[in-house]
C-alpha cells in the first residue's frame, strides 16, 4: 500500500497501522481519516490478518482533530456543518465494523477527537502515564461521536464531557475506558500479547463474537446516539464561546488560545484530587 500519513506492518496474522504525522502529533484530519478508512478496508478484504492495531508515532497517540480544518468550520453553514461530521461518522461505522479484531495502543497523550476514535475500536491498552481526555469540549463544540457511555456509564461520561479534565492512563482503565493500563516500557509487548492470544482464535470466530456485541450496541442505541452527538457537535458550534474561539484562533495562536481557555482549571493527579494534596 502506498501510504502518506499512515505507517503498516505485519506480522503472521497481526497488522499494526501507525498514525504518521508526529510533526503535527498525529492530529486527524480528514485526508487521514480517508486513508485510514481505505486502509482498514482493503486489510479486511484481503483476508490476510484477523488483528489490527492501531498506534501512533512519536511522543504520543494523537492530539484530536485537525486544528486548521476545525477552524474552518466557522466558514460553513450548519447543515454543511452537519454534512461535515456525518462523513466522519461513516468513516467510523466502516472502521467499527471491520470484521478484524482491533485494538488501540495508547502512549503520551489521546486527545480530543483521538478518544473518538479509539472508541470504534473494539480494546484500548495504554500506558499508565498516558493523558486522556477531551478537553476542547471547553470551548469547541461537543463530541461527534460520543460512544463514551457505553464505556464509562453516564456519571463518568457526563464529568469528563463537561469538565474536559485530563486523566492518566491508569485512572482510564479504572472508570472503564480503557481494558488495561500498563507502565510505559510495557505497552508494546503487552499489546502485542495480547493480539497473538487474538489471533489464536478463527477469525470467522472473531468476527462473528464481534458482530454479536456490535449488535447489541446498536439495540442499545449506539447508532442513533453517533448520530445525535454530531448534531449536538454542530449545535454547540453556534455557542458564543464556540465562535469568539474560532475566529481568534488564528490571532491568538493555540497555545496562547488554550492557556486562556484553561485558565480556570488547576491540574489533577486525579478527579476530584488536586496535585498540591
């Protein structure tokens, strides 16, 4: 395959796709998005692997959605607007329902619309001192595909989404995010375990216990809620503080941007658990 933000390797029956856009730390936009989706879809079809995981270069998973095309988002009308986060949301149902096994491996930071992504995934590993969290949900809209509570139940959904707090790899596997944290030095092997036990099984096994669960999912809502979280995305964007970000985004300059916005919230080794206690 011939790749220009993705990175892929395989072994026996294990594929690992690399996010490969470090100088921007992997922020997803939507060309990646695109070959992400395409790549993922021809592995499927050629049958050759029954695991995939999904990584990402550098210090970290990935930051979230691409900054520059979420600016731009101010220049569209809301049912363009709409149509914009639908065309995620049907990258995401492809990438959901692959009939692989998938499994995300979380280092340095997972961010924003990354936690989005790693949702469609079907297990989520990371290091204990990777940072979670969505905290642009502050000032830039809700999350598009907002599967956190069928993770998290709606205690956990609602804190994370109305605070933006960041947490620790640890305290994600504790609250349901993610299905093992583990130190740093042992991510790549654990994960890597964790997909040859996988790849043990048939993947027409595989993917038929997959396509139970996804359906269950789906009689849950899941669809519908993917759904609603786009056009609750689309709704926020009309906020005053939504506007006032993205038309200073350019003037201010995002770290400057995200300083302001984050001026009132102290660091946490925990929720509820300042780092000076």
């Amino acid at each position: 395959m011939d790749l220009k933000y993705l990175k892929y390797e395989q072994s026996g029956k294990i594929g690992v796709v690399t996010l490969n856009r470090p100088e921007v730390r992997n922020a997803l936009s939507m060309d990646m998005f695109l070959e992400l989706f395409d790549t993922i879809h021809k592995l499927d079809w050629a049958d050759e692997i029954s695991v995939l995981i999904v990584k990402g270069a550098g210090k970290g998973f990935s930051s979230g959605y691409d900054i520059d095309e979420i600016a731009l988002r101010d220049e569209l009308p809301p049912h363009r607007d709409i149509m914009r986060d639908f065309d995620v949301l049907r990258i995401y149902d492809g990438i959901r329902k692959c009939t692989m096994a998938t499994i995300a491996q979380l280092h340095g930071f997972c961010l924003n619309g990354a936690t989005d992504l790693c949702h469609q995934l079907d297990f989520t590993i990371v290091a204990e001192d990777c940072v979670v969290g969505y905290p642009t949900m502050r000032c830039w809209g809700a999350s598009m595909a907002n599967m956190w509570l069928y993770h998290m139940g709606p205690q956990w959904t609602k804190y994370m989404m109305m605070t933006g707090d960041f947490i620790y790899g640890a305290f994600a596997e504790k609250i349901g995010f993610a299905i093992k944290s583990v130190p740093p030095e042992q991510l790549e092997k654990t994960v890597m375990d964790f997909a040859e036990r996988l790849a043990n099984v048939d993947k027409k096994i595989l993917s038929a216990h997959k396509r139970c669960v996804n359906a269950g999912l789906e009689l849950m809502g899941c669809r519908s809620m993917l759904d609603f979280g786009a056009q609750s995305d689309c709704l926020t964007n009309t906020a005053d503080i939504v506007q006032r970000t993205f038309n200073r985004t350019s003037g201010l300059g995002l770290e400057a941007l995200l300083k302001e916005v984050n001026q009132g919230f102290k660091p946490q080794k925990a929720p509820f658990e300042p780092l000076d206690s």
